[in-house]
C-alpha cells in the first residue's frame, strides 16, 4: 500500500488516479481528511493528519510500503518551509522508519543549502531521509505551470489585466503537473529508483510576462509591482502577515534569479 500524505494537493491529485490505475493500493494523507471531488471511490482509505503533530503520523503510515511526501508550506495559515518542508518531513521519515516505510519526498529544482527558503528546507528534508536508512527517492521538480497560470488566473480579477510582482522577464522553468506525476508514479513503482534523487527536466522555459499573456486577451498587457515595492513589502509585511511576506520574498527571486534549465 502507498501512502500519499499531499493527496488532496494538485500533484497528489494527478498522482493518486495514475497509482491506482496499476492496481496500487493508495491512501490519501491530508489534515481534512475528506477528498477532492475526483478522487471518491479511488482509494483504499483516507486518513486526517498533519505533518506538524508527529503523534498523527503513526496512522497515517500505517500498513504502507512506501509512503509519498507531496506537502508543502510554502503558503497558508500557521505553516512554513520550516515547519512543513523540513520539520514536517523529518517527523514523516521518522514515522515511515517507525513503521517499516520507505519515502519518495517530491522536492524542488535547486534544493541546497544556500538556496531560498523553501529549497534549504526541502534540503533539509533530503539530508535526513538519505541519513535515514530507509529505502528512499527523492523527486526534484521544476515550478508546477499550472499554479502559476492559476495565479495569474486569480490576481487578473474582473478587470482581466493579470498582476505580475516585478519585472516578469526573468525565463523561468517550468513542467505540467502531469508529467511530475507521472514520473513520481514511476518511480514508486520501480524499487531500482530507491536511493537516487531523480531531477526532472522542464518542458520549457516560460517568463510571468508571457504566461500572463497565455491566459489574457489578445493585446491584454499585464500589470506590474515594480521590484522596489516587491522588496519592501517582502520586509514591511514579515511581522504581521509572514505568509504574504514569503510570497513577496519569493517573487523577487523568481524575478531575478537565473531560474532557466539549459536545453528546455
Ligand atoms: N507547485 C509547484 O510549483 C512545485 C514545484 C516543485 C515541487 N513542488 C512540490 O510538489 C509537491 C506538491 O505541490 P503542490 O503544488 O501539488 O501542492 P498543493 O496543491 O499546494 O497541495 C499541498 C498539499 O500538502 C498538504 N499539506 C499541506 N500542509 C500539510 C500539513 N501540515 N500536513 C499534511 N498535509 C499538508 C495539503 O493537504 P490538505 O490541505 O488537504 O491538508 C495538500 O494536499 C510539494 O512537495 C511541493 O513542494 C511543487
């Protein structure tokens, strides 16, 4: 049995239905412990718990062979890379060891120790679970371009002019969810995977000023945020709204970081 702790997310979502389909035994992990629409009847259980609480995660690996850490906290209310990304993972490792499991952890491009705050603490998480002894993968991925149209989606409002933070030049990597879930299905499938970390390629390489334009009308330009206002919200924000905070930080290194893959 596989458990995917993340299965109600947009990746778990593509994962779980391509899991099942080879006749894999799933359970879907989330802190709600109800499922997305698509998912009713797919999967074998679903079970509440929360990467933060480790005490809720004896039951959540319970009975799994392998177990699946598609979380992140990179945004929402009370979680962080910190507390998700990192803590999160280790307490998941821990009780995946606990329980017999082995972990496939879906981490970032570019995860390292002098990275951004969400690719250090992804890092972290891969440094315990190649410590741990356990069988293990990890999957690095490239930006979901999925969230990001839906970002962009989002901020257009009824006006239809989307909201880009910065300059929105910088050629980002991006890949379709799809194809993320797929090769993480493949790699849960195949044993001879454990103990490598799998970077996926990008399909290409995308600026926010032409994926906005992708999702606008014709002749649609979007709105800009110089960078100087980026930065300073990025600051201003860090003690009464920390996750906004994050969200600016982070558009400032997607503006301007070298974020391209060589040959997408
Ligand atoms: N999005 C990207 O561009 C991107 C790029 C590279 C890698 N990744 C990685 O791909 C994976 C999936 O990302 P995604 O974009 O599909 O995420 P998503 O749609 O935002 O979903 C996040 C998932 O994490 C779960 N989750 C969050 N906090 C949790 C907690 N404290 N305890 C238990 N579950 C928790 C959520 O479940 P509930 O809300 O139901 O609890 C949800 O299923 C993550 O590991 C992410 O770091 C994403």
């Amino acid at each position: 049995m596989i458990s995917v702790v993340g299965g109600t997310g947009r990746l778990g979502a593509a994962l779980v239905p391509m899991l099942t389909a080879t006749g894999a035994e799933v359970r879907v992990v989330s802190r709600r412990g109800d499922l997305p629409g698509g998912l009713g009847g797919l999967v074998r259980d679903v079970v509440r718990a929360d990467v933060r609480e480790p005490a809720s995660l004896a039951a959540a690996v319970a009975g799994a062979e392998l177990v699946v850490s598609a979380v992140h906290g990179l945004t929402g209310r009370g979680v962080s890379p910190e507390s998700v990304d990192h803590r999160g993972n280790v307490a998941l490792v821990d009780a995946a060891r606990a329980g017999g499991a082995g972990v496939v952890l879906v981490s970032v491009r570019g995860a390292g120790p002098a990275g951004n705050e969400l690719q250090r603490a992804k890092w972290r998480a891969e440094e315990h679970l190649r410590a741990s002894g356990i069988p293990w993968t990890v999957v690095r991925a490239p930006a979901y371009l999925e969230l990001w149209q839906d970002v962009l989606r989002r901020s257009a409002g009824r006006g239809g002019r989307p909201v880009v933070l910065g300059r929105g030049v910088n050629p980002i990597a991006m890949v379709g969810v799809d194809a993320v879930a797929r090769a993480v299905a493949d790699v849960c499938l195949d044993d001879r995977l454990r103990g490598r970390v799998v970077d996926l390629p990008a399909d290409q390489n995308l600026t926010l000023d032409a994926l906005a334009a992708s999702i606008s009308a014709s002749g649609t330009r979007p709105r800009h945020v110089p960078l100087p206002v980026v930065r300073a919200l990025g600051q201003l924000l860090r003690p009464v709204s920390p996750g906004a905070a994050r969200v600016a930080r982070l558009a400032i290194w997607m503006d301007t970081a070298p974020l391209q893959a060589p040959g997408a």
